[in-house]
C-alpha cells in the first residue's frame, strides 16, 4: 500500500433512508491529480468529509502513505498531512492575508516570519500575494490563493480541492492548473472535485466515478470525451441542449440608469446600470465574483431600492414596487445563494414554495395559507425537475446542493415568469442536472418570456446567451452578441478591457 499516497477500501456511510457511500475503494498515486466525479448526491462531498475528519464511515478502512488513517476531526487530518480547499472560502474580510493563514495553523509562527513563509511560498509557485493585504481588498482569485497556500504551508501529503474553479476568470483558472501541476510534480496527490468536465479532461491524470454512493468507472479522462465522462455520471445519454425555436419579440424588461450604494463596507454600488431584454431573448452577464452581481439582482427583484434608476416591465414602472408586486407582475429572480436566501434551511420544501409562489400562485387569501395547495405546487416542482428527496414535506437543508437548487429554479420557472433573472443557476450542479437546468431556462425563453443569467460559468453563458454583458466594479458593459465571443475576449471584459473601443468590435 506504500506506493499510494491514499487509499481507500470497502468505506460505507449511511444517514437515516440514505446509503450515501457503498463500499467505496479508491487511490491516489504520488503526484497525481484524480478526479473525484459524480452527479450530485452521488457521494463526493461525504466521501472527502471522511477523508478530512468531518465525518466518521460506519465501515471500511481508509490509508495515508501505508498507515491507517481514521481522524476523529480536521485537526486530526491535517496532522497526518491532509489539507483541503473548500468551494467556499472560509477567510475572514477584516483580516489581512498573514493574520487569515494563522488562524488555519495549530501552532503559527511569529507574524513576521509567518509574512516571510506566506512571500516565499507565493513565489515559489507563482501566486502572486502580499501577505499585508486585508482580505476584503482581493479579487475571488486572489482570496483562493490565500485558502491555497494556507495548505501549502502544512507541507500536505494529499490535497482535496473542491470546485476550485467555480469564482474564477479563465487567466485565474490557468494560473490555478499551473500551480497544481508544480505541486503534482513535488510528489502530492491532489484529489480534485469538479462539475467541468473539460477541465477534468484537460487537467486530471486519473478519474474515479460515483454514482449512488458507489464506485461505478475508474478512467484515464483525457481519453474519454465530456459527453461521455457525462454519461459515466448517469448511467445514460446526456442530453441534447436545443436552442431551437427562439426568436426575440417586443422588448420586455427596460432598466435604464440603475444606481445603489453599497449596502455594506464590503459590498459594491451598482453604478448606472442599463440594460434592454426583449421576449425570448437571454442576456449573459458575466463577472468575477464581488463585482456587483448580488446587488444586481437584489435591484431587479426589488429586495433592494434603487435611487436614482427606472425599471420598466412591458412598459409598466415598477421602481418603487417591492419584490411582491414584482412577482405578480412576473419580474421573478433567483439568488445565488440557495441555502439561507433562496430556501430557509430547517424549512420544508413545501413551506419553501411559499417564500417566492404565494403572490403569484395564489397560495396566500387574506392572510390565510393555501397549505394544500402550496404542497401540490412542491410535488410538481419535484417531479418536473427531477428533485431526488423523500418528498415536499423534506427540509431543504436535507437535500444535496444540486437537488435544492433545481429545487429553486424550477420553483420559479414552474411560475411561468415574463421576466427571470437568475444568478449562478447551476454552481455546483453536476453535468445531468446543469442540462436540465439550462434546458429549462432555453424552454422559458422560447415560450416568450425574457431571461437574465447572471454566472461566473462562462461556458454557460457561451451555450445559453444570446448576447453578454460583463459586469465590473458594479458598471455593466454594452452588450456585444454571443456569437463569435471568445473566452480571452471575454476574460478582459471581466477584467474592466469593455470600455475600450476594440471590445466592442
């Protein structure tokens, strides 16, 4: 077992009416990187979790370098040389980039020598950092070079990275892979999780594929197609996208000098902001994250009020109308945060119907709740976007991140809106759902109604958008049409290049 840096054997977990690992075994050589790949719910994050110590299998051995390894907590595992990049960065906006470092370390060293350690590890592998910066200053990279080289320093033997790539331009992505693969190349097996399967295919040595909590495929990725990597997944074809049988109507949403003030010390004012959305049109907006994106949305859906700035839907004012009466005049969003903004997590995902359908679905009379109604509602949201949970009366916070969150979109496109707008409709959801999804939102358009996405995904965007706009430091570029945009073209969008006349070419 030496010649693996990790192995797992047999490992099983169970939660009450879910097998959520079976009799999974796997390894990871010495300067590999291995994909971890699954749909969602199919067993990746509580397979990693018991790798890192978070949590316990109930059966099966796991191996670190030859000798047993069985944390009883994240400490544990980092003593025995695992580290981990989670999707979500856990830093602290406050904090300068030294002061995040050792707050992850058992036993940090003076801050001095900790800034030193912090500047020869970022040149060493070619990530720019000055451990002086406050936290709340740095770009989405930036901050996940800090989560990246708060690991290195633990010198890992194994290095789990979840998602990494989900806030990031395509020149960050670049510079990630490339730090990764001088990392590999020092000897340390990466476990790599992620939904982009032409990422896996370009970057990953070796792939393992969940599906239903077990080990079903182990392949070379950079041999198989992503269609087929896809179909590993599901056990099944992958899904055709069709964009056919759109064509844009009359203009159906017009936003015209859209400012708002930042809403916090770390937030970012939205500054004259127009846009023009016609019947059947979807506008991309891309951006790095914490360039405005929130605020956007919290503008559109009017959970946010915005002065100065006009928002016409189909010609009628709805500036100084709240997100109710947004709703039932049909201007619905989605926020990017399912878990806490779009769905309360201890509530069920009948009760969640109720956050956003009650206007429009006439679940609420008089104050009095339409409980059977808003159930049926649930079940035809599940049943149409494929929920996988026991059924409406489940918590939300029970359900894996890519069920909940088709779970959200279809709550709102099963509203049949005139206007959606969305932001990041398929982070972290796995390849089959991420087709469905973007699927729904092309249906939605081709029914006559007008779509807004807003994501860091630009391979989404590219697929689904007519035309793109990118967002940046809360100013929103003229937008150019989808067809012919490039990812370095759009990657200097990002980065502020749109106000230059060859942008626009």
């Amino acid at each position: 077992m030496t010649a693996d840096v990790f192995r797992a054997t047999g490992i099983g977990k169970s939660y009450p009416g879910v097998r959520a690992n079976d009799d999974v075994s796997f390894s990871v050589a010495p300067g590999e990187i291995h994909a971890l790949l699954g749909e969602n719910g199919a067993g990746k994050s509580t397979l990693v979790k018991m790798i890192y110590g978070l949590v316990r299998p109930d059966q099966g051995q796991m191996f670190l370098s030859g000798a047993p390894h069985a944390p009883h907590d994240p400490r544990a595992a980092r003593a025995a040389g695992v580290a981990m990049v989670f999707q979500h960065f856990s830093l602290f906006d406050a904090l300068t980039v030294a002061e995040n470092v050792a707050l992850g370390m058992e036993n940090p060293p003076p801050r001095r020598e900790l800034s030193a350690r912090i500047a020869q590890v970022s040149r060493d592998f070619g990530l720019p950092l000055n451990p002086a910066r406050r936290v709340v200053t740095l770009s989405a990279g930036e901050r996940q070079r800090v989560e990246i080289i708060r690991c290195l320093l633990q010198d890992p033997r194994l290095l789990i990275m979840d998602e990494p790539t989900s806030v990031l331009t395509p020149q960050e992505a670049e510079l990630l892979f490339a730090t990764l693969r001088k990392l590999a190349g020092q000897g340390t097996a990466i476990l790599y999780i992620s939904h982009k399967l032409d990422e896996i295919r370009g970057h990953c040595d070796r792939a393992t594929i969940l599906r239903h909590g077990r080990v079903v495929d182990s392949c070379d990725p950079r041999a198989h197609s992503a269609r087929e990597l896809a179909a590993m997944m599901v056990g099944g074809t992958m899904r055709q996208i069709d964009r056919s049988g759109r064509q844009a109507g009359e203009v159906m949403l017009e936003v015209a000098g859209l400012s708002l003030p930042a809403p916090t010390r770390e937030g970012t004012a939205l500054k004259d902001v127009t846009l023009t959305l016609r019947a059947g049109e979807i506008l991309g907006i891309g951006g790095v994250a914490g360039n405005g994106q929130e605020e956007l949305l919290a503008a559109l859906s009017g959970e946010a009020r915005s002065a100065p700035g006009r928002i016409l839907l189909e010609g009628r004012d709805l500036s100084a109308s709240g997100p109710d009466a947004r709703r039932r005049a049909g201007l619905l969003a989605a926020p990017e945060d399912r878990l806490g903004h779009a769905a309360v997590p201890d509530f069920s995902l009948t009760e969640n119907t109720l956050l956003t359908a009650g206007p429009r679905k006439g679940l609420v009379r008089r104050g009095m709740i339409d409980h059977r109604g808003a159930r049926r509602f649930a079940e035809e949201v599940i049943a149409a976007f494929d929920v996988r949970t026991p059924g409406p009366g489940t918590a939300a916070k029970a359900l894996s991140g890519g069920n909940l969150q088709k779970f959200v979109i279809g709550r709102e496109v099963m509203q049949a809106p005139r206007v959606l707008i969305v932001n990041q409709p398929t982070w972290g959801v796995d390849a089959g759902a991420a087709a469905a999804v973007r699927q729904s939102l092309l249906d939605l358009a081709r029914q006559g109604a007008g779509v807004i996405v807003i994501s860091q995904d630009l391979d989404e965007l590219l697929e689904l958008s007519d035309r793109f706009s990118a967002l940046n430091e809360g100013r929103l570029s003229p937008p150019v049409p989808t067809e012919g945009l490039t990812l370095d073209r759009i990657g200097l969008m990002l980065g502020g290049a749109h106000g230059m006349e060859e942008a626009r070419i």
